[in-house]
C-alpha cells in the first residue's frame, strides 16, 4: 500500500525525463510514422479507433506470437498491453489456432446456431453459475444488450453506474467518464456528464452515477430516484474497477451492493468484459463470491476474436425467452468466434493456467513493490489474477473521485515512455493496468520490474 512519507520527486526532473523518452521513442518509431502519414488519408485519425491515438503518431505493429510483439519498424517488446486485455491466451496460441483452422474449411458464417454454441453456453454457466447466456460480438454490445434486458424486466429505464467506470461507447454508458475533479459534484449528488459529443441529453439524464466503495452511498441514491417516481432498472458496475489502474472493492461491498439491489428489485449488472477470464476462470464472480443478476463478457472470452457473451438468472432472462426483449445480432454465435472460444475455454484457460497467473502476478507485484520501498516513491502495487498496476498516488485510491486527486499524469506517462522504449508494449491509456498472458514467463515479469527499476533510479539521480 501507499507509504506514509513519499519522496517529493521534482517536477522538473520528471519533465526532462518525459522529453527525452519521447526523443528516444519517435526515434525508434520513424516507419510507424510514415505508416501514420499514408493511414491518416482515409482512416479517419489514422486509426481504427480513437483508443489508438497518440501524439505525435501511433505505434503500429506488424505481429505477435506468445508474450511479445514486433512493430513496423521491427522493435520487439513483451506485450503487457495484450489488446486492452483481451490476450491472456498470449498471440497465436497453437490451440485456438487449430480451431479456427478447423472451422474455416467447414465454413465460417450462417447466422444459424451451431453445436459449439452450446458447448460453450455449458462452460461458462458452469463457471458463473448463470444459466443463460446469449452472444454478441464485443463488450460494448454486451452491456447495452444487458441494459435493454434489465429495462425490459423491469419495465423502468434509469440506469445507475459507478462515477469513472467505462462499459463500452454506447450512448447510455458513455457517461460520467474522464470528468475533470472539478467538474464531478457532490459525493452524494455525483454529476451525469456526457463522454464527448453526440449523446444526447435525454439519454444522459437516465443514466445516474454513484461512488464505488461507498454502499450507502448507492442506496440513497436509488431511494431519492425512487422517490422521485425514477426507480432504477439496474445497477451496472464493475466488481473491480479496471480503467483506473486497478480498484479492489474494500471488504463487504459487493455484498452490500447485492442486498440492496435484491431489496429494491433492481437488477444487479458485473461488466466482466475486463475481469472475466482475467482475474479467475468465472472472473470477478468467483473470486469475489458474489453473484449478480446478468454478467457481461467479452474481451479475453474470445482469444483475440471479437466476441461477447451475456449471462444471467432464470428470473431476468425470461424476458428474451419470451420474446419480449429482442437480443439480436447477424454475427451473434458466429461459427469462427465459437470455436475459438471453445478452445480458449477447454483447452488453454485451465486451472494450470490460473496458477501460472496467480504465480507471475505475484512475482510482478512483489518486484514493484520492492522498487518502490527501495526508492520510497508516491506509489504502490496492486493486482488480481492476470491484472495489476503500480498506482502514482500517495494515498490509497478507491473511487474516482480519490483517483482525480491524486492523479499523477506526468509520472504516468513517464512510466509508459520508459516501458516502450525498453522492450515492455503497455496500453497507450496511461491509467490501464498490465495484463499477463498464460506464456508470460519469469524472465518477462523481471524485465517489467527492471525497467521500473531504472526509472525509479533516473528520477532520483
């Protein structure tokens, strides 16, 4: 955890550090930025997505294959970014390889269910201990499906959320994101701000955002909204929180948060598209002990396939049962996907693989945490499963509003500057937290620490 008395690093040491890695990474990235200059003529940004920018160019990457990965201009690195996540198989696993193979000759599109649908329908009950599912094609699809079947049950449409949790870009949840501390309102009356332009106003009314940590918090608010003839639909959250660094719920909070979503006949909604597969074979529900209602998957689900899931209770499903709530998408089971997933599931994430995860995690954690005793930086370690950070923060951080008053954004981007230009490819959101792979090995971990170690040396020079 954050010491008591950090040393002061001088701001100005920081800044010159910044300049020089940025001298250092553009120069090592000279064809990524010719690459940017003939991708920006039609795609717009140069980019596939606005979660792919970086000034002064992106860095553009050519292959992976295990932990690593190489960019255009041949730089090889460890890969802790792992697609947002999304790798915890490592690239180019042999067996979800196969699969896909197998499949493609069979053919790889029909819009008509296939048996690798059900099987894998099976698996991830038997995981979550939800016993129907539905498919989608990403995380964003997987929590606006959940949303509309919590409406639908209920018959109500607010939505509440926690403040500074991201689930995807549609407009109902592209709310109260990245808000400046200034801007975020009162604990108990948090703001609804909008995440950039063309949402809606009406939409952003509806959606109602809360504390993490704070279960009392949440209950007032749905007992204000219910009086006010504005009851809540759901309760949509992630269990840990995975876009600032990593946030562990403090002790009894999800169960909190569960009995006051069963009191209130609200439904309780875990995005797991970070944490499910990542953190536990059944993701934040095992290892937290705390079922809800409807859970979101997507991401690692699909060994680097876009894919998705959605499971939920007999109750709260029945409403796609019965047709009253139509769950629908072209490419939803697709062939290729569900094979892939197949062979993620039964074949590559094991329990073998959850204790070679846990083992490395370890290791990481243990490493960072000796380099920021060593030092006595304004920071500390934090991880679960295949996820953890090292937070820049003097004090603890449990909930967005904490996390904006004690954001460091120049040690962070620090961080990012001298992992890229040492061999480590990290997310290029400079809060994401690190995600192992199951071939991540002892010697990858090591070089993770070894270059915090050298940052942490350069700082105090």
């Amino acid at each position: 955890m954050a010491i008591e008395s950090p040393v002061q690093i001088p701001r100005q040491r920081i800044a010159e550090l910044i300049a020089r890695e940025e001298s250092r990474l553009n120069d090592a990235t000279r064809k990524s930025a010719e690459m940017y200059e003939r991708a920006r003529v039609h795609l717009s940004g140069g980019v596939a997505s606005s979660y792919q920018l970086r000034d002064p160019w992106p860095i553009y990457l050519e292959r992976g294959v295990g932990p690593k990965v190489w960019d255009v201009d041949g730089n090889e690195m460890y890969d802790f970014h792992n697609g947002f996540g999304s790798m915890v198989q490592g690239h180019a696993h042999p067996a979800i390889g196969a699969a896909i193979a197998d499949r493609y000759s069979k053919g790889t599109h029909f819009a008509a269910p296939t048996e690798d649908a059900i099987v894998v329908g099976d698996e991830l009950a038997r995981r979550w201990g939800l016993p129907k599912w539905r498919y989608t094609n990403s995380g964003s699809e997987s929590t606006m499906d959940a949303i509309r079947i919590a409406r639908g049950h209920t018959g109500r449409d607010t939505i509440v959320k926690i403040f500074g949790s991201y689930h995807g870009h549609h407009d109902g949840v592209m709310v109260s994101i990245g808000v400046e501390y200034d801007k975020i309102g009162d604990h108990e009356n948090l703001a609804s701000l909008p995440y950039g332009a063309g949402i809606p106003q009406a939409v952003v009314d509806l959606t109602i955002p809360v504390p993490f940590n704070d279960a009392g918090a949440m209950e007032r608010r749905i007992e204000r909204l219910t009086e006010e003839g504005r009851k809540p639909a759901c309760v949509i959250m992630e269990a840990a929180m995975m876009n600032l660094g990593v946030v562990l719920p403090e002790p009894g909070y999800l169960e909190a948060v569960r009995d006051i979503c069963t009191r209130h006949g609200v439904v309780l909604i875990f995005d797991e598209v970070k944490t499910g597969l990542t953190i536990a074979a059944g993701g934040a529900t095992e290892k937290f002990g705390v079922k809800p209602d409807l859970v979101t998957l997507a991401k690692a689900l699909g060994g680097g396939m876009p894919s998705g899931a959605i499971g939920g209770s007999e109750e709260v499903m029945a409403s796609v049962e019965d047709g009253s709530v139509y769950q629908v998408g072209t490419y939803n089971g697709n062939p290729l996907g569900m094979a892939a997933i197949r062979a993620n599931l039964l074949e590559v994430l094991t329990p073998a693989s959850y204790e070679h995860l846990a083992h490395l995690n370890g290791r990481i954690l243990g490493g960072c945490e000796g380099v920021i005793r060593k030092h006595n930086l304004p920071g500390y370690a934090v991880g679960i499963g295949s996820k953890g950070c090292v937070t820049f923060s003097p004090t603890k951080i449990v909930d967005y509003e904490t996390f904006k008053a004690n954001q460091d954004k120049d040690l962070s981007e620090l961080a990012w500057l001298y992992n890229m230009n040492r061999g480590i490819f990290m997310t290029p959101g400079r809060e994401e937290e690190w995600t192992l792979s199951v071939t991540h090995d002892d010697a990858a971990v090591d070089a993770y620490v070894q270059v915090f170690e050298a940052m942490a040396e350069d700082l105090l020079s």
